[in-house]
C-alpha cells in the first residue's frame, strides 16, 4: 500500500524546484523501461513518468556493496534497480531478490521512518535512485489521489453497497486502474481467468459463441465467474466498445475482499449461466 499519510505534497512542491539531472537518451530508455514494469510507477501519467526520468540519478554499486543499510535515518533515495540483482535482508535473513525492474527503499520516505532492510547488491548493479522529495511529491501524491478516486468510483458499484467504507478502501487499495481502446479484448473466452473488473469508463460487450449477451456500463462488474468457487474457464469473451477504464481485481485480492460477496455473485451468475445455457441449445438446433 501507497497510502500514507504523512506527506502533504503541496507543501513540498513550493520548497522544491523540479530536479533535472541531466543524461543520454539511451539512459532516458532504461528508466522508461523500469518505469513500465514497476507496480508503483507504471500507472503515473506520462508528464509525472517524465519528472522521474528527469530527476533520477544513475548509480552503479559493485557486488556486495551495501546500497541501503537496515537501520540507517534520514533516508534520501528510492532506488529502481536497472541491470544486476540485489538482495533485502531483514536481521540477517534475505528476505526478497529483485530483478531489473523491481524498486527497494520505498517505506522509509512513505512513512519518514528508519530503514526496515539492508539491500545488498548481488552482482554488479545499475541503479537509477529517485531523490526523496520527488519521490514525495509524484509517487505518493498519486497513489493516494488514484485511491481516493477509485474509492469515489467504488462507492458508486451497486454490487459492493454492502460494504463498510473500511472494506472499500482496502479494495481501493487492491485495485490496478486498466485501460483498453475501441476493440480490445479484456477477457476472451476459453482463457484461464485470474482477473475481476469493476467498469469505471466506457461500454464492454459481453459475447458467448460470438453471440452478444450483454453490454457493461459504469459501475458494473465482469470476470466473476472463472474467479468465484474452484474458478475456471472464461466462459465470455468481453471487448471494449471504446474507451474503456476498468479496475482489475487479482484473484487473492478478489477471495480475500469480496469472498464475503460470493453468496451475492453466485446468485447473479444463475441468470448469466441460464441466458448462456438457452443461447447454446438454440445454436445447437
Ligand atoms: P526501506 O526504505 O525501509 C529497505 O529500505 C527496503 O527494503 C524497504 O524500504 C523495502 O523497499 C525493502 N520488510 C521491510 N522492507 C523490505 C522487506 C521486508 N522486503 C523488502 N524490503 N519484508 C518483511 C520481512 C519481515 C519482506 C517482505 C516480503
């Protein structure tokens, strides 16, 4: 989670001016591409993707040295790891290994505390480290802005009325906002299904056998079915009939926060399966 609490961005904005630090265009693409696969950046705008390509310092460690240290106070940097391996250690335990395009030393500046792991380099390691103020400003800025704009849409989903506004922020929490053009399959049918969605922006169309069956508006929700008991198949395929913005829902989240709803989905999936089941009997004849 990306929520603290403790950083007021407008505040931090007037102290600092944009930090550019400059670099080649090749250096430029390797930060775009950690950018891209990293779960708490990938979803920026592009402007604020910009900001962090501008304001990150390119660092090189050599195997074993010690790039965060558990313990350590007023830490500085948000590091993206670009080319090697490094390791996090808790007490003396590895704890993680990242990859190219995994990110270390989020928590100290999220929430102003000490260092919570050692991360050591493993091999020889590029780094592009994000300055702390930066990284105040774009990334925890957004990541809160996006959960309270996805807890605004949330509170608009009939199906999760039922919820406390406590469940509704942790779902907030969970959800990874998508986004599909004109056409695009979100779902196809025969697919193993992992995903859930709530539809925020746009029309989906739902087909079976190339039959269409329904159309999704703001606030519905699709991809329960291959999720819901033992799961299983896609048994729709669902496309995009423009823009589309929905939020996904991974399967653990999906059991873990709306399991108590499985009573409610299950009921209305009998509707669905009745409407699929009279399309596939009328096919056949
Ligand atoms: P940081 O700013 O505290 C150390 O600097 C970083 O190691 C930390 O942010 C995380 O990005 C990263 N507990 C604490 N920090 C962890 C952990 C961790 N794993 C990676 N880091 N774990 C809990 C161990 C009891 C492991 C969780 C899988």
């Amino acid at each position: 989670s990306v929520s603290a609490e403790c950083v007021d961005p407008v505040a931090i904005s007037r102290l600092a001016p944009p930090r550019v630090i400059p670099k080649t265009d090749e250096a430029k693409s390797q930060v775009e591409a950690v950018l891209e696969k990293a779960m708490l950046l990938k979803n920026l705008e592009p402007s604020q993707k910009k900001s962090i390509v501008d304001a990150v310092e390119e660092m090189t460690f050599q195997k074993d040295a010690v790039i965060i240290e558990q313990g350590e106070k007023d830490a500085q940097y948000f590091y993206m790891l670009s080319k090697g391996a490094c390791q996090a250690i808790v007490n003396g335990v590895q704890v993680v290994t990242y990859a190219p395009g995994g990110t270390f030393g989020e928590l100290a500046l999220m929430y102003n505390a000490p260092r919570a792991a050692t991360v050591k380099a493993c091999e020889d390691c590029v780094c592009f480290a994000l300055d702390r103020s930066t990284f105040q400003n774009i990334v925890i800025a957004s990541n809160k802005q996006r959960i309270q704009d996805t807890e605004k849409f949330l509170a608009e989903v009939p199906l999760l009325q039922s919820l406390t506004s406590g469940e509704r922020a942790q779902l907030a929490d969970a959800i990874q906002p998508s986004y599909f053009k004109p056409g695009d399959v979100i779902i196809k049918e025969g697919d193993v299904g992992n995903v859930f969605y709530l539809l925020e922006k746009g029309e989906v169309r739902a087909s079976h056998n190339d039959t269409s069956i329904k159309t999704y508006v703001h606030g519905d929700y699709f991809g329960e079915l291959a999720l819901l008991g033992d799961g299983g198949l896609r048994k729709a395929t669902c496309i995009a009939l423009g823009d589309v913005k929905v939020g996904a829902v991974e399967k653990d989240a999906f059991k873990r926060l709306l399991g108590p709803m499985e009573e409610i989905l299950l009921r209305n999936a009998e509707h669905y399966e009745a409407v699929v089941a009279q399309l596939d009997k009328s096919q056949k004849s």
